[in-house]
C-alpha cells in the first residue's frame, strides 16, 4: 500500500490560494524522497481547530486515500503533526468555473461537453464504491489541461455503506445545487449526487453563471416544488439538456444512473464533435466573398408594395434615383405593375439624362439583360412579356406541385397497403382501400400468403392478429399522444406478445422436433424485437422536446412495424409444422 506519510520539512508553502472551512489552502512545493519538486495545494487545519472538527478534516484524506481515478484530484500525503496539512496535486489552470469565464471565447460546446463527460465517469466510479459526493461544483472541479478536469474536494463526502442514504447534520450545504429531497430531509444518495451533476453541467455549458443567481436559497425549494428547474443555456444542445431535465426528476428512482449518464454523454460529445468538425469543413471549403463595386453596394430604397403610387407628371424624381424600373417589372417582383401605372421618361419634365450607372439594377439580372423602355409602347411589351413569363411559371409550379402531391398520396398508400397486406391477410377487417390501377413499369407487390388453414381455436393465429391490431393502434396513436402516454401502447403490444409467446409455448411440444428450432429462434428475435422498440420508447420520450422527435418517433414506427412482421413470421413457422405433424385442416373455401 502507499504511505501517505509526509514530513513538514519536505514542503515549501507560498501564496495563499483560498480559504477552506477548516483554514487557509496555500500553493506550495513539496520535495519527494527522489529529490523531485512537485507543485502542491496545502490545505491547513487551524490551531485551534476541536479534535471533532480535526476528525473531520482528516475525513477527507482518509476517503482520497481510497480513490484512484484519472478525473479524480490526486492525494499526494498528510502531514499528521500539528497543525495538521493534507497535500494534494496543484493544477496550473485552477477551478473550473474561473477557467471557462476567463477562457469563455475559445472553449466550443463540444469541449465543454467533454468535461461533463469526464466529471460523469468520476462519479460513476465513486457510484461503484457506495460514496456520495454531495458537494458537485464547478468551484470543486480543477483544471489539469485545456482537455482534462478532475473532481475535487472530497470534504462534504461519505461512504454510505450498507445504509440507503446518508443524513447530514453540518449546515454548510449547497443549497442551489441541492436536490429536493436533499434541502428538506438532508437526505443525500447517489440519486441526489445525479441532480447536483445536472446543476453543474448547467454551470458548465452557461460558461460559470451561478446556478438560480436570481433568487436567494430560502426561495429555491418553492420553485423546485412548483416544477420549475433551470432554464436551457443558449449553447446547450437540446439533446443534452433533456438528460438534464431527467436527471432533475422530482422521484429520485426516476433518475438516471451515473453510469447510464457516462453512456448518454459519450453519445452526445461524439454527435456535436463531428457536428463540429463538418462545420469546420463547410467554413473551409466557403468559396470568398465577392464584393461589389462602391457604386452598387446599396441600392436606392423600394417603394412598399401596398401602398405604391407613381408620383404625378408634374414632380421631379429623387436626385439619386436617375430613373427607377417599374417594380412590376423587374424580374423578381412577385406582383405586376399595371402599363397605366408606368410613369415614361418622356412625360417627366426636366429629367437628367438617364446615366448607366445610376439605374437601379436588380441582381438577379445581368448587365446585358437590363432593359431600359424609351416609350409607353416599349413598356407596354416589356410588360405583357413579363406577365406572360410570371404565367409560365406558375403555371409550371402549380402542375409541378400537384404531380408531387399524386405522387406522395400514392406512395403513402402503397406503403400502408404493404403494411397491411403483409401482416392481416384473411382478416376482413384490416384490409386496405381497393387496389389502384399499376402504374406503367411498376411491379406489384405480392406478400408472402398465410397458410389458408382452418382457425377454428387456433390461439396463435387469434394472438397474432391481436398483435398486429396493437401495432396499428400504435402507429395511429403515435403522433397524437403525449411523450408519457407512449408507454401504454408499447405496453399493449408487449402484452400481446407474452399472450402470442405463451400460446405458442403450450402447442410446441406437440409439434416435430426439426421445426422448434426456427420457431424458438423467432420467439427470441421477437424478444429482441420487443426491447428494441421499448429503447425507442424512451429515446422518444427522452427527446420529445427537441429537434430530433420525429425522427426518434419514425424509428419507433419501424421498431414496431419489424416486430409485426416477425409475428406473422412466426405464424407461419407454427403454421408449416403444424401441416407436417397433420394437426390442422385446410380450410375448403
């Protein structure tokens, strides 16, 4: 074992860093028996100090003996004589909350992300050993490089041993940071240590701010209790402040486990560092901006649209606009002018000799396509061409737009058709719409047919369209029901599953050795199945307030739609052995 024994002569203190509940923390150098001077935090015990609050302060190193872990602060020894000292390694960048408010421009999310990451591991290994931390802070977290931080002061922490959790009796708390439970009953778990990390992950992606800096500790329990929490910090991807918002569950058993955390967190650095990267290459690869002449950077001002009316003849046109186009006339301009609107050249007294430069130009045309009308009639033209093209257009659009409509109708049909083919075939009930014409060069889809057999108390075959019903109350449902409401009809389809499982269990025996092989191969898959779908369950509820719901929802459907298939799959094992051990009847229809 290590000795962790140090004399007071091989350490050299300096400045004072800080002020521990106990006394100073000073910088200081501490010489090993090598010879080698290592940088050290010296945290002092006062003179003074009562044997209970002594036994107290020792505590702590007698816990950090026990700990070794890469984002875990490093116990270097203890100086037992009086006044007693604990050394532990200095880290040149010091707290982390001062790090990220003084490095704030160049830290990205991805980075940021990193540490909570590294603090989560932290935890789940103090999770492994039954400790309790409860005192999860940027301010107890140290900075050893720009890429690596490690969890400190282990003062407020305990074993909990055997026992559920650990009743605090000093007063020092961290009352923001605290869970409910933790702030009215001083009831501290690893579940309580899960909400503290959230808060700190909070500090960490807001760049340092304290947590609830707007109210005092007395008021923090009311909003808790009224279900407010901390508001999503403006660079915090949504997907990582809904593990936040878990993680601040009121039920204590409905928070996460560190260790699930570590999981979810790799995930999430893995998605905004390639996230990161891509954009990198975007900027990169930007083609430079093109500016344009000093003459051209601003155009002179458009009239509104709603309220345009040509100046009478009789008014002289603004100094800087030489001669404006008509808006209906140019080329981007969603509305057309009427010809009478048009105001000619020629009709406006006194005005300057039109000057190429001085014409406003539109920059969807180019130089060469600028045509400037020197009579009513030429407007005229330009005019009818100009509606003439607006019309083409649109029309094209409009044909455009309810081609893609058929089209998407039809798709979306032929895919429910599949479904329900593929799945209910003999039950009146779920058949689809009557079949459409082929389309030319398309191929018709022709399911695989269940067995035309007699189903006279035939379980399976009922539980199998039981099954299926669930499934197509889920993707009915789906879409309509709120992220708490999702587990009801996974649950429905799971029950019907152990129903199909369990009746096909009661006929296996009976059934010829040779076929039980597939058929409780495709009772496993349908297993697998099962909690796959209930794992895209949760993701959806998990990211039910975020960009990525509906794609969480579309792999639920199709977790469900998988497991419908492997269904009718089974039945068809059970099917084909059961006409081989002559146990059914074909249906004579």
């Amino acid at each position: 074992a290590q000795h962790y024994g140090i004399s007071r002569e091989d350490v050299t203190l300096g400045r004072i860093l800080g002020e521990g509940f106990f006394g100073e923390v000073y910088e200081g150098i501490y010489t090993t028996p090598k010879g080698e001077r290592v940088n050290v935090a010296v945290k002092t015990c006062k003179k003074d100090c009562s044997p209970e609050n002594k036994d107290k302060f020792l505590s702590e190193a007698v816990l950090m003996k026990k700990l070794d872990h890469p984002h875990i602060v490093k116990l270097i020894g203890i100086a037992e004589e009086e006044p007693t000292w604990i050394i532990m390694e200095l880290y040149p960048y010091g707290e982390l909350g001062q790090y990220l408010e003084q490095n704030k421009p160049c830290l990205a999310v991805p980075t940021l992300i990193l540490y909570a990451l590294q603090i989560s591991k932290a935890l789940a290994y103090l999770e492994a050993i039954n400790c309790v931390h409860r005192d999860i802070a940027v301010r107890n977290i140290l900075v050893a490089s720009p890429e690596c931080v490690k969890l400190g002061d282990f003062g407020l922490s305990r074993y909990i041993e055997d026992e559920e959790y650990y009743k605090a009796s000093v007063t020092r708390l961290p009352i923001k940071w605290m869970s409910p439970e933790s702030i009215n009953f001083r009831r501290f778990t690893t579940a309580s240590d899960v909400w503290m990390f959230a808060v700190c992950m909070w500090e960490i992606l807001s760049y340092g701010k304290q947590p609830f800096f707007w109210l005092e500790n007395k008021d923090v329990i009311g909003v808790l209790e009224r279900g407010d929490r901390l508001p999503k910090p403006d660079l915090c991807p949504p997907v990582l402040y809904t593990l936040m918002t878990r993680c601040w569950d009121y039920d204590p058993s409905e928070r996460p486990k560190f260790k699930d955390l570590v999981c979810s967190l790799s995930d999430i650095y893995l998605m905004e560092k390639e996230l990161a990267k891509e954009q990198e290459r975007n900027n990169r690869h930007r083609p430079p901006k093109i500016m344009e002449p000093p003459s051209f950077q601003e155009p002179p001002p458009k009239p509104s649209r709603p309220r345009y009316k040509p100046p009478p003849q009789s008014n002289l046109l603004a100094p800087k606009l030489q001669f404006q186009v008509p808006e209906g006339l140019c080329a981007s301009s969603p509305t057309l002018t009427s010809p009478i609107e048009y105001q000619s050249p020629a009709n406006s007294l006194h005005t300057p000799p039109l000057n190429r430069h001085n014409v406003f130009k539109r920059h969807s045309m180019r130089e060469e396509d600028f045509l400037r009308p020197s009579s009513r009639e030429e407007a005229q033209k330009l005019w009818e061409m100009e509606r003439l093209k607006m019309r083409q257009v649109l029309d094209k659009q409009q044909k455009q737009m309810v081609e893609d409509y058929q089209w998407l109708r039809q798709e979306e049909k032929a895919l429910v058709m599949t479904l329900l083919l593929s799945l209910t075939d003999g039950v009146a009930e779920f058949t689809g719409p009557p079949q459409k014409p082929p389309r030319f060069g398309a191929q018709s889809i022709h399911p695989a047919p269940t067995a035309n057999l007699d189903r006279t108390d035939d379980t399976v075959y009922s539980n199998v369209m039981d099954l299926v019903r669930a499934v197509l109350q889920l993707k009915n449902e789906i879409s309509l029901l709120p992220p708490e409401g999702y587990i009801l009809v996974v649950k429905n389809v799971g029950l019907s599953l152990r129903k199909l499982i369990g009746s096909v269990d009661e006929i296996l025996p009976i059934l010829p050795a040779a076929s039980r092989t597939e058929i409780e191969g495709t009772q496993k898959l349908l297993n697998k199945d099962l909690a796959d779908l209930i794992n895209k369950m949760r993701l959806a509820q998990q990211n039910a307030v975020t960009s990525l719901s509906e794609e969480c929802k579309r792999q639920m459907l199709t977790a469900s739609h998988t497991l419908a298939v492997d269904a009718k799959n089974l039945l068809d094992a059970v099917d084909q052995a059961k006409v081989q051990a002559n146990l059914v009847k074909l249906c004579l229809e």
